[in-house]
C-alpha cells in the first residue's frame, strides 16, 4: 500500500489532535507520578496478605486453631513426586500468620521496603507451590513485589525520609 500524502489540510487537521494528545499524556504524567505509582503497588501487594494475616490469629501472638489445621490437613507442597505435607506445621502457620502482618505493615510504611518486598516474594512462591492453580493472581503479586524491589518505595515512605535525614537514600536501581 503506498504511503498517505501530506496535504496541507491534513496537517492541519492533525496539529488540534497532536495538541490534544499532547495535553492528554500532560495530564496522565500529572495522575501517574511515581511516587504515587510507587506506593498504590505496596498497597495493592500488602492487602492480600493483611487479609489473609489477620484470618490466622485469635490474639498476639496466639494462633487460631484454623491456621494450624490449613498447615496440618489440608496445604500441601505439590512438588515433583508429591503433593508432600509441610514439614513443622506449626512453625510453618506461626510463620505465615508472622509475614502475612508484618510485610504488609512495612510494606505500607514504606520501612525496609525492599526487604518485605522479598519476604512476599518468597511467601508468593510458597503460595504457589502449595495453591498452583492460583498462578494468575500469583504472578501479579510476584511482579508487584520484584517492581518495589527494583524501584524502591518512592518518596511516599518512611524509607526515603529516614535516607534523606542520614544521607543514606537508595532510592534508585
């Protein structure tokens, strides 16, 4: 197919629509800042995982019996040659319930960022290991948690004003 010809009323024409999306990708840049962009991705990853901590306690430090049973009777590691019970179920749920709070709270904080993003991370392919038809939902989490490990948690955190305070920042790759 040959090439469209430039007419002088064509490039009139398209002057309003290169304006138009030119204020259109101005106004997207003004929405999207990274920072923001930054912390709404340690709150989406922190959420399932908050939701799914708090199920597992029935007060500090004291694990409900439902926890313990998941990781007795019903979890199991699908590994070659398996599925395989988990091993110290006990230990196993205490662990659990332990980062399904605490990442999600550093997470949100903003504090050792880049740590709670790799501690999801790992708990993310535990999940699937365990749930692995759940792998739609899973990659999600595991590119939110490898992004915030990559970026770092913005400005948006408590990582970023204690760096700025000690000159430590390490915001970058």
């Amino acid at each position: 197919m040959p090439p469209i010809a430039r007419t002088p009323a064509s490039d009139a024409a398209a002057h309003p629509l290169a304006r138009l999306a030119d204020k259109a990708n101005l106004l997207i840049q003004i929405i999207a800042q990274p920072s923001l962009a930054q912390f709404v991705t340690r709150l989406a990853l922190a959420v399932p995982f908050w939701r799914s901590g708090i199920l597992k306690w029935d007060g500090f430090l004291v694990l409900n019996d439902t926890a313990v049973t998941l990781f007795t009777d019903e979890f199991m590691l699908h590994l070659p040659g398996g599925p395989y019970p988990f091993p110290a179920p006990e230990l196993v749920a205490f662990l659990s319930g332990s980062g399904e709070i605490l990442f999600p709270i550093l997470l949100v904080l903003g504090l050792a960022t880049r740590f709670a993003a790799l501690g999801l991370l790992v708990m993310t392919l535990i999940v699937e290991l365990t749930v692995p038809d759940g792998w739609p939902i899973h990659i999600t989490w595991a590119a939110m948690a490898l992004g915030i490990m990559a970026w770092g948690p913005g400005r948006l955190s408590l990582d970023h004003i204690l760096g700025r305070l000690f000159g430590t920042s390490r915001q970058g790759p």
